[in-house]
C-alpha cells in the first residue's frame, strides 16, 4: 500500500501563504485564519518532516535552503490540486459559458473566424475572447492561464502541437528605393531602409532588434502594411495577408538573393490538456479540421504554380 501523505494542503498552503505575504500575521490575515493556527501548521511541517523551515537574520524570519525546497515543491502541489478540482468542475459540466483564445497576429484572420462561426452554429451562446498576440505575449497569456486555447509562434511546452506553417515575404511599395536597384538585394541593402514591425505583446519583450537600426514598431499588422503601401518602409508580411495588395499592386516581393520567403511555423496549445472542457475541445477539433484542409488546399496550389 501508498505511503499517506503526512502533510495536508492545508498546511502547504499555510507555508505558502507565510513566504508569499511576508510573515505570519499577514499570512494569517490573507487566509482569513488565526496567526496561531498558521503557526502551529508550519511547526506541524517542521516537526513532521524533522526540517527547519525558517531562520532568523536580524530581525527577519528567511526561509532555510530546505525550506526554500519545500515551499517550491509545496507551490507546485498546490498549483496541482487547483488544476485537478478545476479540471474536475470542467468535467461536470456539460459545456462551458465563455473560451478564452490568445491567437497569433499571423494566424491568417479569415480563417480563425471561419472556425468560430462553425463553432457558433452549435454553440451560439458560449461566449468568445479573443486576444491578438504577438510571439511571446501568446506564451505567456497560456502560461498565466489567461487564456484556454493559444495559436502561436513560440511552442508553448511539450503540449504544444504544430498547426501550420505561415509563409512571409520581404515586400516594399513598387516606387520603394530597394525596388530601384534593379538587382538581388542582399541584408546590406536592407539595413540602409527603414523597416516595420510588429511589436511583441509580451510583457518580457526585447526592445531592441539585432542589426535593425532603422525601424518603425507597430501594434497590429493592418498598421504595418498600410505603412508599407504608403512607402515608409518595407517589412517581412505574411503572404496570404497581403494578396489583395499584392493583386493592386500596392505592395511587390523584393528580389531578395537567395529567395524572398521566411517561414514560421505555429502551434496550437491548451492551458490544461488533460481537462481542457467539453467546449474549448470541441473548437480545437475545428481549428485542427480547418486548417488541415486549407493546408493541403495550398499545397496543391503550389504543385499546380510549380508545375506551369
């Protein structure tokens, strides 16, 4: 038979709350609870587990280097049995009132609200929040469980899945100085220009670009390839954002040498794959659906460009 765990949630918990509110009377404060039974929980730790949790320096209590081990592994099992219940709720219910889905600036527009207006046919009451990210703002929106669903940039844990690949290309109005050269351009040409990008939503986001000097930064890509088709800069776009402008000819591939074409490749993440709600997996199951076919769609579209 199991070993019975000696330490209960609750005087985890009482740990926690001591560490994080910076002492016993706040922790008590916080948990609503009198600071001798707060007290007597974490002694109950000490004297369970034959470890000293604290130590005074100065006039202040520190955790020990084994109690610094245990709050950490305590947090973790707390952070668990939250998930567990939640999961467990999830479960109970038939479906739930609201998703959350950060998603991708990149992730093609279109294609998101065709899987949504799926999803509404049966679902027509369930409430949608969708949150326009870019690279890490996606991962830490699922990290922080802000969100239920993530499509982004960044593989977000080993849950994460591959969704599709996005195809980018270098673009600049055709009256553009770079367009001038008449000639394969090289990174050089392209550090003499300005260019426009796309900030990250991440709250840890660098501020700065390797080897861009010259650099607008915007917030959404509608901003970025009006600024493009307006001549005041060039970027690397999309390529299935940018066909209507590429059809009027207000933006045209710059002839980069070696190719003008980056890809990236997103993936598709749920904030608790093992209980991710009868609702939040019924619209994964959709996106999949989708964008597997318009993958293979564009494939054949390939073959057949390839092939004239």
């Amino acid at each position: 038979m199991a070993d019975t765990p000696r330490i209960t949630l609750e005087q985890w918990r009482a740990l926690q709350a001591v560490v994080e509110a910076g002492g016993y009377a706040q922790a008590a404060a916080a948990l609503h609870k009198s600071q001798s039974t707060v007290t007597y929980a974490v002694q109950k730790i000490e004297s369970l587990l034959e470890v000293k949790l604290f130590e005074i320096r100065g006039r202040k209590a520190v955790l020990t280097e084994a109690g610094q081990v245990l709050y950490r592994r305590g947090r973790t099992l707390l952070e668990e049995a939250t998930l567990l219940e939640r999961g467990a709720a999830a479960m109970a219910e038939a479906w739930q009132p609201e998703i959350r889905i950060a998603v991708e600036l990149i992730f093609p527009t279109w294609l998101l609200l065709e899987c949504l207006a799926e999803f509404a046919r049966e679902r027509p009451e369930t409430r949608i929040e969708i949150f326009e990210t870019v690279l890490t703002g996606t991962d830490e929106m699922l990290a922080e469980g802000r969100v239920d669903i993530a499509i982004g940039s960044l593989a977000a844990g080993v849950t994460s899945t591959a969704l599709m690949p996005v195809r980018f290309i270098a673009v600049a109005h055709p009256d553009h100085p770079l367009h001038r050269l008449k000639r394969p351009l090289t990174d050089r040409d392209l550090r003499r220009h300005r260019r426009i990008f796309i900030r990250d939503t991440g709250a840890q986001r660098k501020s700065d670009v390797a080897g861009v000097d010259l650099r607008w930064t915007v917030s959404h890509k509608a901003t970025s390839i009006r600024a493009v088709a307006m001549k005041l800069g060039f970027a690397w776009l999309p390529e299935e954002t940018i066909q209507p402008e590429l059809r009027e000819g207000t933006l045209k591939p710059l002839p980069m040498r070696g190719g003008s074409e980056r890809f990236a490749q997103l993936y598709l993440s749920l904030s608790d794959p093992e209980f991710p709600g009868r609702d939040a997996a019924r619209l994964v199951e959709i996106i999949r659906a989708k964008v597997a076919a318009q993958c293979t769609h564009d494939r054949k579209k390939a073959r057949a460009r390839r092939r004239k």
